[in-house]
C-alpha cells in the first residue's frame, strides 16, 4: 500500500509554523535589539558623567587620554575627534587632533629633505616640543598616531608605520609595502643595508631585493654609496642620527 503525502492542509500547517517561528525569532531580535541600545545609551550617560568629573585629567594628561578613549570606543563615542556638540564643549579639545596633525606636518616637512620622507616617531615627539606652544597640553605617541590617522583622511602622503618595535611617520606619497619595511627593519641598528645582505637576512632572490632598491632610490629614501667598499650601499638618510 502506497504512502499517502501530507496533503494540501499539512503543507499549509508547516507554512503557518515556519511563519509563526520567524515571527518569534524577529521579535526577540527586536528585544534584543532595544536592550542593547538602552544598555549602551546608560554607559554613554555614565561616560559623560566621567568626562565631566575627569575633564582636566583628559585635557592635561596624555595617558590619562589615552586610555579615556578606549573606554569611549568601546561605547561607539569619539570625543577627542568631534569639532562640535556636547563633547566638544565639555573637554575643548574639539580641534586636538586637528592641531596637532598641522604641527606635524610642518615638523615633517621641514626636514624631508634631510630624512627623504620617513621620520622616526622619537624624533617628531623632540621637533613639537619646539613647535607647540609652552601652555599646550603634552602630547604622547598614541595622540601622534591617532592625529596622522586624520591626516590620512586627506589622502595620500601621511601614514603611520609600524617596523619592528619602532615606529615612523611617513609624508611622502609612496606606497611602502612589507617587502619596503622588511628593508627599513633590517637596516635599523647600522643605517645602511648591501644587496648581498638583504638576500641573505630576507631570504629573497636577487630580483626582489633589486626591484625593493630601485623602488626606494626612486622615491629618494634611500642613498646609493659606490665608494665605500668591495659592495655598494643604500643609506636611509632618516636612519643617519642613529647611526652615528
């Protein structure tokens, strides 16, 4: 005897179950939802009361800022980057970044042409000391970072780069790749680097070490040294300080 199938009236009782069970799923994501919104809206109201308990920490101190904006990230509110409202006018720093993103790019490009474009973070911290005024607040290495992260947002020719356990800031329109800061990382500790040693500490073949330096003398980061030896070096003209 053969099997009858569920008929018209069971396909249309598994219809109305699947609708009633999308239903009940979007409502509980709505109440999820809703939760969540009003949970986050009690920890901005908690955040503002903090800023305004904190405000002059958050002004004056550098790691108290630092560390002010990851709570605020964690909330979806960034106060130190706002030019207007509520955040602007309890901490009056609606224009830190701002500020401090034109310095350096005037720190920058005064020495680009002693440095080629690349400047190390230590001694863009030294030159705004010298360009800031003396009643600005102090400023650490993660404001510098964050206000070239604004920089960039003018398109190329700021960026922030990370080599090894140094960090740089870059002002020329370049486009650096690993292989680029491979190189930067290894001529760290002498301030130069041979096309022999890039083969042999990178592991690259003759061609990819080549092309890297033809790439880096073009953007002028690097200098061409024929004279000093059996082997021609490539000297990082922001890396000359440190090697001395």
């Amino acid at each position: 005897m053969r099997r009858r199938g569920p008929g018209i009236a069971g396909i249309q009782r598994a219809k109305r179950q699947e609708t009633v069970i999308k239903q009940v799923g979007a409502e509980m994501e709505e109440v999820e939802v809703a939760s969540m919104t009003k949970q986050m809206e009690v920890f901005k109201s908690q955040l503002e009361i903090f800023a305004t308990k904190h405000k002059k920490d958050i002004r004056k101190n550098p790691q108290f800022r630092a560390q002010f904006q990851q709570m605020c990230v964690q909330v979806g509110v960034d106060p130190l980057n706002s030019k207007k409202g509520f955040w602007s006018e309890l901490l009056g720093v609606g224009d830190f970044y701002f500020e401090l993103g034109v310095q350096i790019v005037e720190v920058c490009l005064a020495s680009q042409k002693r440095n080629g474009g690349l400047m190390e973070m230590d001694d863009v911290m030294k030159s705004l000391k010298k360009v800031r005024p003396r009643n600005a607040p102090e400023v650490s290495q993660d404001d510098c970072e964050r206000a070239v992260k604004t920089l960039k947002n003018l398109g190329k020719g700021f960026d922030f780069l990370k080599v090894g356990n140094d960090s740089l800031i870059q002002s020329i329109p370049a486009e650096l790749n690993k292989d680029h800061q491979a190189v930067f990382k290894l001529a760290m500790e002498s301030g130069f680097v041979t096309l022999s040693q890039m083969i042999k500490e990178l592991k690259w073949t003759k061609l990819q070490a080549t092309k890297c330096l033809e790439f880096l003398l073009k953007e002028t980061l690097v200098w061409q040294d024929d004279q000093s030896g059996a082997e021609t070096t490539y000297w990082f003209p922001f890396l000359l300080g440190r090697a001395t």
